[in-house]
C-alpha cells in the first residue's frame, strides 16, 4: 500500500471572480423565460437559439414553447438526411474504432439547401410575428434580432453520450462510446467551433448549459470581460477526472477526487479544448469551455510568436496519470509529423514527456527499443499477443528503466513507451492527445467490457527502430541542465527533447523566483511544496495561490511573473513554454 501523504488543499472547483454583480447572471429557466418575454415587450421578434452539439435541444423546445409566439424552427428539420450526412463524412469517420480524419467543411453544409429555403420563406413570410429559430446553426437562417448562445463542454458532452445521447449528425443512442466520440472529435466539434467563431461578435447572450434544468445567461459585454480578465492573468481551469482500467489511488487520496469511484486513471487539468473556466459574478458562477479564450483572444494568450506558428489553437497539454496500485498503460507509440499529417489531417503530433510526480521503490517507464532486437520478430509477436495467441514478452524487446520522484522523461513522437503501475505521471505533451496507437494492452479488458482497440498496423509505421537502449539513455533519460544555482535556488532545464517544440524548465527556491515568458503562453504546475503565490511585478491582477500538483496558464501578455513560496518553504515549479 503506498503512503500517501496527509492533507489536501488540491482545489477542485477553482473560480475566477469577475466583478461582485451578481445581478449580470441570470439563473434558472423560468428566470431566463421572463428575460424573453420582457425582450418580445419591447418589440424584439426574431430570436435564433444557437446551440453547440450535445445542448439538450428538447428542454429548451419546451421552455420557448410556453412563451407566446407565430414560429418556431426546428433547424434539425431541415438537417440533410442521414444516408446523405455519412456519404459526406465517412472518409472523415472511417471504419476504425478510434481515428478519423479531421473535417474541412463547413457546418452551413450538413444542411439541405432546399428545406433551409423553405424555413427562410416562412420566417419571412411571418417577420413581423415572433419567430424562435432553435438548434445548431440556427443562426444560418436568419439575422436575429437577439442572437442567444448555449455552449457546454466536451467533458459534459462526454457524460451525455455515456448516459446514452446520439451524436447530433446521426440518431445513434446505442453506438459505442468510443463512436460516439469519435464522430464529435474529428467532424461534429470542429464544425461547430468554426460556426461559433464566426458568429462571436453577434452574440447578444451566451447560455451555459451544463445543467439543462439551471441554464445561466450573461450578456455580450459580460461574457468578453470575464474571458478578456484571463487573457492577461494566470488562471486555473476546472479539473476533471476519470476511471482507466489501470488507474489508481494517488489521486483519489492525495486530491480527494473521485468520490465512490474505484479508482482515477485520468486527471485534466490543463487542456483548453477539453476543460472549462469558472466565473464568478458575486455568488453566481457559471462555467464555458476555456476553448472560447484560444478563439476570442488567441495573441494574447498564446503571443504574437506563438500565434503565427500554430493560430488559434493550444499547444501545450498538461495531464495526469495515475497507477499507484493499479496496473501498467498500454505499451504506445504516438505518430511522426508526416504519418499524422497525411494520415488524420493535423499539423502536428503529440510529442510528450513524463514528469514524475510520485513513485515507489518498484516505479519504472518501458521506453524505447533493446539493442540488435529483430524488428520483424517483434511486430509477429505483437500480432500473435493481439489475436491471443501468446503473452508479448515485452521486457524482451522494450527497456524498462527504473524511475524516481522529479525524473523527466522525454517522449519524441515515434518512441515506443508507456508508464509502469504504481507510478504517478504528469504528463506534459503536445495537444493531439488522441492519436496513441497502442501496440500491447497487457490483456486487459475496457470499462467497457470489450477489449481496447490495438493499433499494431499504425503503430509499426511510425515506431523509430534506431531509438534503442543508447539512444534512449543518451537522448531521453537524465537530461537535466542547470541553468543557475546560487543563494536564490536552482534552474534546471529539464526538456523536452531536440525534436519537440516545447521547453520545460525547473524551478526549486525557497523565497521567490521571477519568470520571463518570451513571448509565449507557459503552463506551470506546483511539483513540490504545500502552495505558493504567483503575482505580477507591476500588481496588474490579484495574486493567485497554486497548491501542490494545481496547473496554471499563465497568458503570454502576463510577460513578467512572480512566484513567492509560502513562508519561505521550498518549492518546485516546472514551466512549459514554446521554444
């Protein structure tokens, strides 16, 4: 059993307080109901309800419809037809469990162009009667003259699809999850984020609707404010965790997360594209996708150098992985940058690292490839193990390497690796998590009670033969450079590896360390120590408190940054950045 140690501040449920008006969020239906009818008062009559795929559709149908008004459109009414939707998009859904290939279209194009017309000649023909247009796209109907938004994250949306919601392009309740997400992450999602990007300045309300029963409105001007607040201050986003059918305890003991659920596998805690921001208007909070701040403020957050490389899209993820007394990850592979941008349509793959934030005397990674091994024998016994016909001896072909607290291993794309059990990991990689191709799952079965995908016919295209036992010892373990040692403390270069585009680097001090940004958006976590303060050197926003294993994103436009220990205790603070 591992001892875990006491005490736990790890903050679940951070907020970032905008102003004290309470008064500017609007909570709950009936509230938001009154809101409608007072605009219709005043003579409003064309109202477009825009919602993002997995926003309960029917609930708010049933609000609008105990408002008086001439019209209501469906936009799913007028949806091309589903033969017609999978005819579009199944080079982009493909026949694999889990890849697909990004879409480039638009979402104006899921539509029949003939039924959109008829729907526009209705609204014309009643435009001096209230109208509601509701559903995804609504705006592409009609000019509003108030234009509301309802937005959730892909973390709810995930939740939805587990209970049994269909994918918005096809009536599919009963398909497996792992279809469901795939359709969402590869052609429903981008669609729509393009669609709401482009309408973000005619956005006269934006809805959160995590809670169909609750929904919560702010305004315009509101909604820029609090978004425009943490484009140039350091902030948190909302955590959220997961089961794995290897994960652990670690989490569950040194966070408090999880609750009755046997155990966490997954902890996300600084993916924009996944988590969401907390606002707090006085005591009223809601929570958007931190994904609207990369698309609303992208220069300020990301810096004009970043920005040009990558546009509005984050690079850097920071996630945890927890097997403290569960069992070993997937032996994986993740793509080069030719496979990934040929094969799936992304600019670039998910080169990674595995900082150790906890370990046991029995802590290792498997990592990179023995010497003289037989590639060939390899890929067989893979395949023989993948039908069942043999255990793979894994440490036959693949290094294990014991690992220690504040080890940082460095995971070029291309490089065979996975973390040992009884290991917890932070990892901190580039954003295109989805594309590991696993190439031995050890025999484990999914929460699903299927067998996980396998991807030995990916993965042997893609695995870098000449990252053997040298290479990997020279290149990947142990890479650690100091940078400055002196009365102040210690910085260390840490990684990432030559091929990768992010730079990590360590911290360890006792007083205070001032942090220079470059011009790039960093995203830091507490290491070691209790908690500390990050603050501005010219006291342009309220000092913020990090707790132990918290991660922050601290906006390029921030440029100077403090951070002070917590009555002169040592921390450890590891900070990504953009080369």
């Amino acid at each position: 059993m591992a001892d875990y140690p006491t005490g736990r501040n790890y903050d679940l449920k951070p907020c970032i307080n905008v102003t004290d008006n309470q008064e500017d969020v609007i909570i709950g239906n009936n509230k938001l109901t009154e809101l409608i009818k007072s605009q219709i008062d005043l003579g409003n009559k064309i109202f477009v309800f825009d919602l993002y795929p997995g926003v309960d559709k029917e609930s708010l149908t049933s609000l609008l419809n105990g408002i008086n008004h001439k019209l209501l459109i469906d936009t799913d009414t007028c949806k091309l037809s589903e033969e017609e939707l999978y005819q579009r998009y199944d080079k982009n859904i493909t026949e694999d469990r889990v890849f697909g290939y990004m879409v480039s279209d638009r979402l104006e194009n899921c539509f029949d162009h003939v039924k959109v017309a008829e729907a526009k000649s209705k609204i014309e023909e009643n435009k001096n009667q209230v109208i509601f247009i509701v559903g995804i796209g609504a705006s592409l109907f009609a000019k509003a003259d108030l234009h509301y938004y309802f937005d959730i994250t892909r973390w709810e949306i995930q939740l939805r699809f587990r209970r049994g919601m269909a994918n918005w392009l096809f009536e599919n309740p009963e398909a497996p999850i792992l279809t469901k997400y795939k359709i969402g992450f590869f052609v429903e999602w981008r669609l729509a984020d393009t669609h709401k990007e482009e309408h973000f300045t005619a956005i006269n309300y934006w809805v959160d609707a995590t809670v169909s029963e609750e929904l919560k409105v702010i305004d315009q001007m509101s909604f820029y404010t609090a978004f425009h607040q943490i484009s140039r201050e350091p902030f948190r986003m909302e955590p959220y965790f997961d089961q794995s059918v290897w994960g652990g305890q670690w989490m569950k003991n040194n966070f408090g997360a999880g609750g009755d659920v046997k155990n966490l596998g997954w902890a996300f805690d600084g993916v924009p594209e996944e988590n969401s921001v907390r606002f707090a208007f006085g005591e009223n909070v809601l929570s958007f996708p931190a994904m609207n701040l990369v698309k609303l403020f992208p220069e300020e957050l990301l810096g004009a150098r970043v920005y040009h490389t990558f546009g509005a899209e984050f690079p850097i993820r920071f996630d945890m992985l927890d097997t403290y007394e569960g069992g070993n990850l997937s032996l994986q592979v993740h793509p080069t940058l030719d496979y990934i941008k040929s094969t799936f349509g992304m600019n670039y793959t998910q080169d990674e690292s595995y900082y150790i934030l906890d370990a046991t005397e029995d802590s290792c990674v498997y990592i990179g490839l023995k010497e003289g091994i037989d590639p060939d024998a390899m890929i067989s016994d893979l395949e023989a193990a993948d039908r069942g016909e043999v255990v793979f001896d894994t440490e036959k072909y693949v290094n294990r390497i014991p690992v220690k607290k504040h080890d940082h291993i460095l995971i070029p794309a291309g490089t065979v690796h996975c973390s040992g059990k009884d290991t917890q990991v932070l990892e901190i990689s580039a954003t295109p998590y989805i594309f590991t191709f696993k190439l031995w799952d050890w025999g484990q079965i999914g929460l699903d009670g299927l067998p996980r995908p396998v991807h030995i016919n990916h993965g042997k295209k893609n695995i870098q033969w000449d990252r053997d036992t040298h290479w990997v010892r020279s290149n990947l373990i142990h890479q650690e450079t100091v940078l400055q040692n002196d009365e102040n403390g210690m910085i260390e270069r840490t990684g990432l590896h030559g091929y990768e585009f992010i730079e990590t680097k360590r911290y360890t001090f006792r007083e205070k360390v001032e942090i220079l940004l470059d011009d790039s958006v960093a995203v830091l976590n507490l290491i070691e120590g209790e908690e500390a303060w990050l603050k501005s050197s010219d006291d342009s926003w309220v000092p913020k408190k990090i707790h132990y294993g918290e991660t922050f994103i601290v906006p390029a436009n921030v440029e100077h940054l403090l951070i002070e220990s917590w009555e002169g205790k040592t921390v450890r603070v590891i900070v990504a950045t953009i080369r």
